[in-house]
C-alpha cells in the first residue's frame, strides 16, 4: 500500500485561507493530536481569514476542514481512524467538517527522511530529543498497521498520512485544495 502526506494546495488562485477552530468563545479546541475520539466538544468555528474560493479540503493550521460530501466519502474508506467533527465558517452558510484523526503511527524512517532534533541548548530545551523539523519525510512501511488508512506520525504529528485508498476516495469525489506527497521509501516510489 502506498502512503501519502495530505497537505493544504495553496497554488489554487483566489482561494479562501481559514483560521484556526476555536468555539463561539474563541477558546481553540485542544489536543488535536490525540488517538482517542471526542466524545463531547463545543460548537465548533474557524474564522475566515481571507474570503475566497471556497474548497473541499482546507488545512487551518494543522487541522483539516473539509465538505461534507467530501467527510463522508473520506469517513467510508478510513473507517475507524477518522471522527468527522461539524464546524461553521464565519461568514459562510455552508455546512463543513472537521477531521480528527483518531490514530498515531510510529513510523518514521529516520535513516531514510532529513530531520532535526531539539537540543537542551535551543530555546525550546523542554522539547530536547523531539523532532524539531522533518522536510523530506519517508515512512517505514512495515511499521504501519494494514488498516492504517488515515493517521499522524508518532513525533511528527502535524503530519497527516492518508493511504492510497483514501486518497483515491479524495480524489473520486472531485476535491478541491487537497495536495497529496508520497513519502514512500525512494525505491517504491520509482515502482
């Protein structure tokens, strides 16, 4: 199975850019890398921070806001991996989703990816060991569960990894604002 890093397309012209999800009392909804499921939250919304085109896939930060048709479609092939959250958009009239993953992974190739680590000399000395920045990041695929379909990357959590499978449900679906990276091993990719 290949594997994919789901990013925001930001070359999409005229398109809109969200805000961060926070309740109607501007309070952000914490812990978003978690592997549990919600099992209550606040009213969700996300300011929009420059109108726009609207898309099927935003990433506000690092969360991912999407349309409900696009939810569902994605919700069918993750299964139990994602929990599709409603939020509004302040300022538009339709109905969105939020994605939380409900899996972390670890399988981060570090002999194959280029990364730093934080040092107790950097600023940040409490984060000392943890990725500080992964830019070409590959997976150990053997490390991921068969079932694994939509996930972060234990130590590498803003990465959000969807499967081929769901990413060919993305796609089937016409999304809009959806980027896809592979970050297989060098030698499956060239397969």
């Amino acid at each position: 199975m290949n594997y994919f890093d789901l990013r925001d397309d930001d070359t999409i012209p005229n398109r809109w850019y969200l805000g961060e999800l926070h309740d109607m009392h501007g309070i952000e909804l914490p812990e978003y890398y978690r592997e549990t499921r919600y099992q209550s939250f606040p009213a969700l919304v996300v300011d929009l921070e420059r109108p726009g085109r609207p898309l099927d896939f935003t990433m506000t930060i690092v969360r991912p806001v999407v349309s409900q048709t696009l939810a569902q479609a994605m919700a069918g092939a993750a299964g139990d991996d994602l929990q599709c959250l409603p939020v509004g958009v302040v300022g538009h009239p339709g109905a969105l989703m939020f994605l939380h993953s409900t899996r972390i992974v670890r399988c981060l190739d570090e002999s194959r990816s280029e990364w730093t680590k934080w040092t107790p000399n950097d600023h940040r000395a409490d984060l000392a060991g943890s990725y500080r920045q992964v830019i070409d990041l590959t997976l150990d695929v053997d490390q991921i569960p068969s079932d694994a379909h939509f996930f972060r990357v234990w130590g590498w959590e803003v990465a959000l990894i969807v499967s081929e499978v769901v990413k060919d449900v993305m796609e089937s679906t016409g999304c809009l604002g959806a980027r896809f990276t592979s970050v297989m091993p060098s030698a499956v990719r060239a397969n």
